[in-house]
C-alpha cells in the first residue's frame, strides 16, 4: 500500500510541475505578445511622429522650395531609415529636373554616406534601401559597389542595383549590365525592359547589337526580344541580318516577334510555310501586324494549317487587318471547309467583338 501511495505522489510531483512549467510558458508567451504589440505600436508612432516632421518638408522642396539647414527637422540615426523610404518615394514620383532640388539637402543631410552606410549592412530591406538611394543621389563614387551587388542571387537586390548604375551612367551600365542580361535567364524580360528603356536607344543600341552578334542562340534569341529599344533603323537591319544567316529556330521565332518593317514582308512570307509549326505561328502574327491585300489569301490558306496555334494566329491576323469588315470574316469562315478553321475563326472574331 504505501509503495501504491509513493507511486501516486510521484505522479502527483509530476503534474504539479508539469502544470508549473505550462503556467510558466503561457505566461511568457503572453509577455512576449505583450512586447510585440507594444513594440509594433510604438515603431508605427514613432513613423507616424517622422512622417509629420518630414514629409511636408521633402514636399515642399520638390515643389521647388529652398531649406535652410537650422529649419531642417531633426533626424536621429535610428530614423534614417524611414527618412531614405521617404526621400526614395519622393524622387520615384518626380523626374530627375525636379529632383535637382533635393541637391542641397543631400549634401547637408550626407543622403549619400547614409546609402552606403545601408548597403553595407546584412539585412536585406536595408541593403534594398541603400541601393535604391545611391542610384538617386548619383554618387559615382558608388559604382564599385553598386557593380557587385548586381551578382547578387537575391533577384531584387541584383536589379535594383542595376537600375542604380544606369541611373548614375546609362551607356556605361548597359555596357557592364549586359554580359548580366545575357547569362542570367532569372532576371524576367519584364524587368530588363524598363531598366533599357530608361537607359534609352543611345545607350544601348551599340552594346545591344554587339552582344546579339556574339552570343549563342539561346541567349541570343533572348536578346533579340529587346530590339524594338535600340535605334529603329539599325534594330531592323540587324533582324534583317539575323534571319538572312541564322540557322536557329529561336533567333528566328524571335525575330519574327519584334519585327516591325513591312520592307521585311518577303522574308516574313517565306517563313509563313517553315517546317516547324511555331515559326509559322509567329509569321501569321507578324502578317497581321505588317501584311498587306496580297497577305489576306495566304491567311486564309493557313486556317487550314494541322497545327491549331497557327490556325488561331492567322484568324487573329485577318481579324487585325484593317480592310477586312465582319461580314467579309464571317464570309471567310463559312467558306472553309474544315470545322477547325472555322473554330478558330468564331473565336477571333468573338474577341474583336468583346474589345
């Protein structure tokens, strides 16, 4: 009997601190809860109380205002990085004419020895901030810098940087961006574009066109989609070249893409019969953006074709081609035999309709 009631004390003592350890946990993670909130409240008051201080006054510089640096509000070090997101927001919004107004107040305030100071440090939304920043304040003492973090394999921080170099000097980065944008198939053709754009035709057509004539085809292809932000005239004479003397079927699926010279229409006829169903695909699209009377015909010859994108493609095209009205492509439809075709026509005509 007493080794029966020496077994239940035992697991009584066990319960008991099994209760205490439970207790003990809850209430820590109460505690802890406890700092989050208060925590999180006083970091949203203490953005709050920044936000009022400073923002009307990046305002009112943008607007063309001058500040002296006694009127300037205060800004602790633990604020820098709410100062850099609203200074960042407010060159994002303006050009760079209007910005020339913030020269002053980045050299009183050191805009640019903050950035660095950003993007040497470990986390990332800061090294985002400090990047960002830099390609703003235009200091070229930062290209080094800015240069390596490019072969960052974090996608944003690796193009954020590089949006700063064309910032700070567009033909030098297209020039040091572009072995990047050749090799790295991460970096999404959305996301080059804008960054070329803003470099602009001058800056990056030479580079461009180098690049397209020594690299392979894969990458090669991916580089011709980016043609269309070079020059006009010498984008067309190379996709001229290119399809003259290209074996690859994606250098030519590419360039059927962007070609935009209706001088070009032989070369695009030819390719409409190519062995391989997605070049002719590509033909009937570019027939639909270039083709004249003489096109509508083969147009129509290609609904018949086995494969059902390049049937959709060239119904897309002779609903795109402006002399043709909706009863002479409901008259095409009900001419063609194969209920494919006429398939493919209902559904071109129907989004015309819808749009």
């Amino acid at each position: 009997m007493s080794a029966s009631l020496a077994a239940s004390e035992a697991v009584l003592r066990v319960a008991w601190v099994t209760a205490q350890v439970s207790l003990a946990g809850t209430a820590l993670l109460l505690l802890c809860l406890f700092w989050m909130h208060t925590r999180r409240r006083t970091l949203e008051q203490r953005e709050r109380s920044f936000v009022a201080r400073w923002r009307p006054t990046l305002a009112a510089i943008a607007l063309g205002g001058t500040t002296q640096p006694e009127q300037l509000p205060s800004l602790a070090r633990r604020e820098h990085e709410l100062f850099l997101r609203e200074w960042i927001a407010m060159h994002e919004a303006l050009d760079r004419t209007s910005c020339c107004g913030f020269d002053a107040l980045n050299r009183q305030l050191k805009v640019g020895a903050i950035a660095t100071r950003m993007l040497r440090q470990r986390r990332l939304p800061s090294r985002l901030l400090g990047t960002v920043a830099l390609g703003h304040v235009g200091d070229a003492a930062a290209w080094d810098a800015l240069l390596a973090e490019t072969g960052s394999h974090n996608l944003a921080l690796s193009l954020a940087a590089a949006r700063a170099l064309v910032r700070l000097d567009a033909a030098r980065a297209v020039a040091a961006l572009m072995p990047l944008i050749e090799r790295r198939e991460d970096w999404p053709h959305t996301r080059i574009w804008p960054l070329l754009q803003e470099a602009g035709p001058e800056a990056v057509t030479g580079t461009l066109l180098a690049a397209i004539a020594r690299s392979a085809s894969r990458a090669q292809a991916r580089l011709v989609h980016l043609l269309p932000l070079a020059d006009e005239t010498e984008a067309a004479a190379c996709i001229r070249r290119l399809l003259q003397t290209t074996d690859s079927d994606w250098v030519v699926g590419a360039c059927m893409g962007v070609i935009e010279s209706p001088a070009e229409l032989p070369t695009i006829r030819h390719f409409a019969a190519h062995p391989r169903w997605h070049i002719r695909m590509l033909a009937a699209k570019a027939l639909g953006r270039l083709g004249d009377a003489q096109d509508e015909a083969r147009l129509v010859a290609m609904l018949g074709d086995t494969e059902w994108w390049v049937r959709y493609r060239a119904a897309q095209a002779l609903v795109a081609l402006p002399w043709m009205p909706r009863k002479r492509l409901e008259a095409v439809r009900d001419a063609q035999a194969d209920r494919y075709a006429r398939d493919a026509m209902d559904h071109a005509i129907a989004e015309r309709a819808y749009q």
